[in-house]
C-alpha cells in the first residue's frame, strides 16, 4: 500500500501519512527536549522513523526569513540526509507553492489557511505544522495523480515536477 508522507520541519515537525484515498493514517507533530544538537537529533529520528520506503514523501522547502535559520535548517538538512541514506525518494514545496495548493493563494496567512484547508479537505489540526504536512501530503497524493485537483493545484504540481531554469550569472 502506497502512503502518502507530508514533513514540515521545525523545532516542532508536523508529519501527516495519508493512505491511497485521503485518509489520515496519522497525523502528528514531532518536538524533543533537551539541547542541541541532542534536541535536534532527537526530532530527526523521531520523524524518519515514520517514514517507510517506498512512501511518496513531499517536505516543505526552506524559508529563508526565517530568524532561526540555522536552526530549522539543521533539521531540514538532516531529515532530507536521513532519506537519502535510506534511499527513500522525496520532492520538496516552497512554503508559497504548500499555500497555494490548499487556497489557491501562495501569501495566505495561517489561519486563513487553516479555514481553507477545512473547507477543501475536512482537516482540522490545532498545529500549524501538522495542517502544513497535510497538505504536504495532499500534494505528494497529486504528484502521483490520485486526486482531481484545481488549475491552481496544477500549476503547483507541474512547478514541482518541471521546475524553472535558472539563469546562471554572468560572471
């Protein structure tokens, strides 16, 4: 049974693992305590050890106004290494492209979304980055096809799949 993994990482890392039609087979939100690097390890493991091969995993990308960019960025960094080690696959979404696929708007505000992704899906979560892996998640279901989506969730998908070029710099 394919399953579909949604990660927000973050000193409190949302995951939301969707079955083949939609549904929540587990939705939660990852913390650790204690200090760094123990802390951030701690939640590296925690969240890789729900994620199975074979699972098609999306992980929202970096944000990079983030005032703890360092920080959040360890983790990232750590996740994606974890996946890579064990050789599980994963896509990433911009935070804009994660808010444009649930609202059709890539500058919704959290709880703005929140309603939105109640509206779409039914989903109700009291973490921001649980309902963020969701959608995380929603958007792994559509990269495979398993949803009828929107022109605007489109448009994230085909971003996701063929994204731009970019230019190189003249030197």
């Amino acid at each position: 049974m394919t399953r579909y993994v949604g990660i927000d990482p973050s000193t409190k890392t949302g995951v939301c693992i969707l079955d083949a039609d939609g549904n929540v087979l587990d939705a939660l939100e990852v913390t650790a305590t204690g200090k760094d690097p123990e802390r951030m390890s701690d939640i590296i493991t925690d969240v890789c050890e729900n994620v199975d091969y074979g699972d098609v995993v999306v992980i929202e990308g970096f944000g990079f106004a983030s005032q703890s960019g360092f920080l959040l960025g360890g983790i990232g960094w750590g996740i994606r290494l974890n996946l890579y080690e064990r050789n599980i696959k994963y896509q990433e979404a911009a935070p804009s492209a994660l808010k444009k696929f649930a609202s059709g708007k890539g500058n919704t505000k959290k709880d703005e979304l929140a309603v939105e992704i109640f509206k779409r899906w039914g989903f109700q979560h009291g973490s921001d980055n649980v309902r963020d892996a969701f959608v995380l998640a929603q958007i792994a279901r559509s990269l495979r096809g398993n949803t009828n989506t929107a022109k605007f969730q489109d448009e994230v998908i085909q971003a996701i799949l063929k994204p731009p070029v970019k230019k190189k710099k003249k030197a």
